[in-house]
C-alpha cells in the first residue's frame, strides 16, 4: 500500500496560497444580494473544536497554521468576503433592513458555502461591533454537530476559534469565530427584504438561482415557482415536526432565521428542554412567550406566509389554502414518524387515536414533572408485557398511566424483545445537548481547557450510544441548571 499522500505543509505552501479551494456562489451570481468586506482577524486565535467528519468531507485533512488564519480571517483568499443583506419579521413586527452584521462569507468548499460568524463589522452591523464570543460561538459549533447527528436538517459547524480580542457585552468576554457550513444561507428575509424595497427584479434573480441550483425538480413544474414554495412547504414542516418530537427549541423563530433549504438555522438562544413543558421558554428575551416549544408549529407557518407574500408576484393566492393542508399534513406525518418509532408503535390505525396516544403520554410527563429525554430512553429499556418498569415508575402515580399504558400495550405489534429493545434504543437518544453540559464546556473553554469541549463534542456524534465512560453526559440534569438563562446575545 502506497504511503498515505499529506497535506502540503505551511512551509512548502506557496507564498499567498489559499488553503481553501474557495469557489465562487450565490453572491457573485446575484447582483445586490452582498457587500464585499474585510474580515478583521481575532489576536492570538486558537483551535476549540473541530469537526473532523466535516473537515473530511469538504477536502480538509486537517486545521494546520495557515488553515487556522484563513478561519481567523486573515487570509489569503482567491475570491473577496461578503456580507449579505436581507429584512425580516423579529418577534412579530418588521425590521426593514437586516444583513450579515457579525460575519461574512468566503466562498464555497465542495459545493458548500463557508461563512465566518463573529469576524468583525459590515455595513449591516447596526452599530455593533460584529463579533461573536466564546460562548455564542461554542454553542452554535456544538448545537449544528448535535442537530445534524440526531438527523434533524441543520447547518453545520466546522470549526470554534477562540482569542485573546476583548469583546464587550454585560462583561467583557473573549472573542471567537464559529466557522458555519451550508448549501445555502437563503433566508426568508433576503425575499423579504428585495420585495419590501421594491426591487422585484432582484427577488427574480434570487428565484431563478434558487430553482436552479437548490431545487432543479421544481424546473419541470407547470409552475416552477409555485412548485419551489410547496417544496419549502414541505421541508419546514418536517424540520419543526423533528423539533417537537426531539424536544428542541429553537428560541428566536424570525423569518431572517428560517432557512430556504428547510434547515435549523442561526443558534441564539435555543435548547433542549429538560422538564417536560409543552409551554417551555428558553430565550429570557421572548417576554411574551412568542417562540415557546409548543408555538413552534404555529409560527412556522406564519413566517411561511411572510415568505408567501415576498413571493407574491409569483404565487397565485389561491395556493395557501392547500399550501396551509400540505403543512399540517406533513408536520403531522413527520411528527408521528419520529414518535412513534421513539414509542415502538407501529404507525398503522387511525390519525387521531395515534396523536391522541402521544399527547396522553407528553400530558402524563408533564404533570409528573419528569425529564423529557431521559424518560423516553427508558423505552430501550421497556418490556412491553411487564407492568412498565422504570417508566411506571416515574409516570405511575398518576390516575391517566393505567388508561395509557393498557392502550399502549393494545396498539404494540412485536416480536423478539431484544431486537424491539435496540430499535428505542437507535430512536431515543441517550446524550442531548441540555444547556447545563454546554454551560461547562463554555467555562472550560474561556480557561483554554478543550477537553470537555471534545469528549461533549465526541458524545453528541454518537447520541443514541450508552456512553457508560461519560455518565454525566446521560444523567438527568442538577437543580442548578434550571437557573441557567438565556437570551438573544447567548
């Protein structure tokens, strides 16, 4: 077997060769879509964590020195950064002009665009200083890693880059770059915004790119454009119905942050929920509870319908009513998909005895106060034709368990227990990123120690494994963490 081929190193790299193979996109081919910019580099910026599944794919053996400056920033780059501007609805009311305020974008990797979150200031910064800290950045690294391994749509994150650069919010903190991955940042908001300010030709152009690059089946439809948005329909229901079911909140739901592709898109204050609470808030900032567990179904659709009307000189009204069906109907399928294989059940009978039996049991969990996540890993655990084990342990106090779990055992179909024991187990995660592990892995992180950050990182790769070296990654969360807040800034 021949030797393995390496990486040129930084000294037989030529002088001003880029590492990344950048190649042009959406930015170059989209007139007024993008701003070019100057990434202003982090000091002394150092490797927090690494994807190497992601690197791999992109055509990255590893993240030398010259690596490490193009992510900080510094260069080389073939192409010019941009920063992009877009509009959007934030908490309800319309904010006319939006954009890339704390991050630019490179170019595209294998077909995948890469984009610098928290490298300084660009025309959209609104004052701000365009930059990310530890914290911010880390969470997001780890949430689009967690996300994309639970196999919910997400963009990724190859790298988390911290610094010695002070950055100033409640408390001066240290500033970082978290290094994001997607086919497409297309927003809601960039539709929004060319509509909004009459530029009807540019959300054409944005039109014919999409079509043509994200969704070339539509290009056979009678109507493209119709097809695009039914498309888009389709793939956010399913995204938020991945949310209900894993028990994820994404915390700031704004049209700018709804992704064309269907993806979870820009983290802020996002979390899984330990205690089962349909009613759970997990951004301090959303006073009013817009964007709580249980809402996200029903704001989904309505930034779908912002998006509806930036589109409307393509769309015929008419489309929402179906376009709204098409939604349930997918969000309902997709939901009761993921649940049921989290339960066992075999997904055949009626659709409103099956919801009704999911609801009876998230009812059962919430008024037991019980932890959303660790009580449906014990179903890998379960012996449907016992009395419930461990799970009626938790639940059974309560007059409802012996109705639900007597129906349960009624709608079961199985066989081998071993083998219906290994499906839960591939189903229902052991290890979520709950905000109190990301908590720790932050405070590590800002003293320079990456290990946590690694063996967290290392444990969200393999979710639904037991992680018996690690039992405090799988164990119900301490009462402190229910102290932990989060807001638009985290």
């Amino acid at each position: 077997m021949g030797e393995r081929k390496q990486s040129p190193s930084l000294s037989q790299r030529r002088e001003g060769e880029s590492v990344l193979k950048l190649t042009p996109g959406i930015n170059q081919a989209v007139p007024g879509l993008a701003q070019e910019v100057r990434p202003v580099p982090l000091e002394n910026p150092i490797l927090l964590g690494w994807s190497e599944a992601l690197a791999t794919e992109l055509g990255l053996e590893r993240c030398d020195e010259a690596l490490l400056r193009q992510l900080n920033g510094e260069g080389p780059f073939p192409l010019p950064a941009t920063a992009q501007v877009y509009s959007g609805h934030q908490f309800g009311g319309y904010t006319p002009r939006l954009g890339d305020g704390r991050g630019c974008h490179l170019g595209e990797v294998a077909g995948r665009e890469l984009f610098l979150k928290g490298s300084g200031p660009t025309p959209y910064s609104r004052g701000g200083d365009g930059r990310a800290v530890i914290r911010s950045a880390v969470r997001e690294f780890l949430a689009s890693e967690a996300l994309h391994h639970l196999g919910i749509p997400t963009t990724r994150a190859l790298a988390v880059l911290a610094s010695d650069t002070p950055v100033f919010r409640e408390q001066p903190e240290r500033g970082a770059i978290t290094v994001r991955v997607t086919p497409s940042h297309l927003r809601f908001g960039h539709f929004e915004y060319f509509r909004h300010t009459g530029q009807p030709h540019r959300v054409k152009a944005l039109l014919e790119y999409a079509l043509a690059r994200y969704f070339p089946c539509c290009l056979n439809q009678p109507e493209p454009v119709t097809a695009l948005f039914l498309e888009v329909v389709e793939r956010t229901a399913e995204t938020v119905a991945d949310w209900q079911a894993a028990g994820f909140v994404h915390g700031v739901l704004n049209s700018d942050n709804m992704s064309l592709l269907g993806e979870t898109f820009d983290y802020g204050p996002f979390a899984f929920m330990d205690r089962c609470d349909p009613g759970f808030v997990c951004n301090h900032s959303d006073h009013y509870g817009r964007y709580a567990f249980d809402q996200q179904p029903g704001i989904g659709w309505w930034n779908l319908q912002r998006l509806a009307l930036a589109l409307s000189d393509h769309l015929d009204g008419a489309l929402m009513a179906p376009a709204l069906e098409l939604y349930r109907t997918r969000l309902t399928a997709r939901y009761l998909w993921r649940m049921e294989a989290r339960l066992g059940l075999p997904g055949d009978g009626g659709l409103q005895p099956r919801l009704d039996r999911i609801a009876a049991l998230v009812t059962l969990m919430q008024e037991s106060g019980v932890d959303y996540h660790s009580t449906l890993r014990l179903f890998a655990r379960l012996d449907p034709e016992g009395d419930g084990g461990e799970l009626k342990a938790r639940l059974g106090s309560r007059a409802a368990w012996t109705t639900w779990w007597h129906g349960y055992r009624q709608a079961l179909s199985f066989g081998d227990l071993g083998g219906w024991q290994r499906g839960r187990a591939a189903a229902n995660p052991s290890v979520v990123l709950r905000t109190h592990l990301a908590q720790q892995v932050i405070e590590a992180a800002e003293r320079n120690d990456t290990r946590p950050l690694r063996e967290l990182h290392k444990a969200l790769c393999r979710p639904y494994d037991d992680h018996p070296e690690t039992p405090h990654l799988t164990e119900d969360p301490p009462p402190w963490a229910s102290t932990i807040t989060l807001s638009c800034s985290s």
